[in-house]
C-alpha cells in the first residue's frame, strides 16, 4: 500500500498535534524561532532521534553516573536491553546499579497515545520514511545499519492504514479551510458590490 502524499502533509498530520502536546521542539520550529543556526561554541539540548552506538553510550554512563537509589560511589550503571519486550525499533533498556541492583527504565521512544499508549513514535515515522523500500527493504537497512529489526509486515501494515487516515483527514481539513476561505470572500465581494450599487450616483 503506498498513500500518494508528500512526506511533510503526512509529518504534520501525523505528529503536529503530538509535538504540540509534548512541548517538542522540531528543527522546523528551531528555525522559525531564529535558533536553526547555532554559533559554533553553542551547547544545545539534545532532541529527537540519534544514532547511537550502544557501547558506547554503556560505557558513558558507567564512567560518569552513579546509582540514585543507593548512592554509592562505587556503584556503577551498568545498560542492559530485553531484547523479548522489544517492539519493533523501540527498545526495552534499562541501567542496574552494580551495587544495589537497582533498575532504571531507559525509554528509547515515545508513544503517540491511544489504546494502551497507542504505537511507538519511532516505528510510525520508520514507516513514514520507508514507503518506497516497503518492509522488507526496511529490514534490509536496519540488518545493514546493524539496527534491531523494525516492525513485523502486519504491523508495518497497521501504520500505513494510519498514515493513510491521517493523510486524508489533513487533507479534508485543508479543504474545509480552503471552502471557508472562499465563502469569506465571496460575501465581502458581494456585500461591496452591494453597497456600490445603493451609493448615490453623485458619490461616484
């Protein structure tokens, strides 16, 4: 299935309202408000999506945190996954404190809300971007990326039926928008031309 249109209407349909809910700032949105070009000694606050090497990022935290819940300057926190509650591109990862033995959620996904907090936002926009390939050429990217495997054909399925909802309904809004538009216009033609015509000759 491949909805016919533009990634940027399916990308505000999809998740304008969400990001307006959640307070997220898009690059989009960094640009209009004059924070698109950073100066080059500018620190900003990590957003959106990252490619991270998971080594890496274990070996960060170990290095520079400890546990919150037992305190010890010993500890350490250590990044594990459960690979078996993982769906599709939104993993299950959580830190242990080699101390206590504490566990922290790591998150790498939001939800975009609806029944049982409705789909994982990463897995929505992989599917966005991956019409083209289809799920299977997205499998192939992510086995080449080393990414995990992306969401089943089913699933892939169940978020092009959604992208196609939102798609349409954007798209009646525009319309509506537009009919209305033109309604405006069309009663302050016909309300000048009436009022032209009532004026007396002699103040033409």
């Amino acid at each position: 299935m491949e909805v016919n249109v533009s990634a940027s209407k399916l990308q505000n349909s999809s998740f304008s309202m969400y990001e307006e809910q959640e307070g997220i700032l898009t690059r989009k949105k960094s640009i209009n408000v004059g924070l698109g070009v950073p100066s080059v000694n500018c620190d900003n606050i990590a957003s959106g999506y990252k490619i991270q090497d998971a080594t890496l990022l274990r070996d960060c935290i170990a290095s520079a945190a400890i546990c919150s819940f037992c305190r010890k300057s010993q500890s350490t926190l250590q990044l594990f996954q459960r690979d078996y509650q993982r769906e599709g591109l939104a993993e299950c990862l959580f830190l242990r404190c080699s101390n206590c033995h504490h566990e922290t959620e790591l998150k790498t996904s939001k939800r975009l809300g609806g029944v049982g907090g409705g789909a994982h936002e990463v897995n929505r926009r992989s599917v966005l971007a991956s019409q083209k390939l289809g799920q299977a050429g997205l499998a192939d990217f992510c086995a080449r990326m080393n990414f995990c495997p992306p969401v089943t054909k089913k699933s892939y399925n169940d978020h092009l039926i959604q992208i196609e909802k939102a798609a349409v309904e954007h798209a009646r809004t525009q319309m509506q928008d537009a009919a209305g538009r033109l309604s405006d216009l069309t009663k302050i033609n016909i309300l000048t031309a009436l009022k032209m015509k009532m004026e007396p000759k002699w103040l033409k």
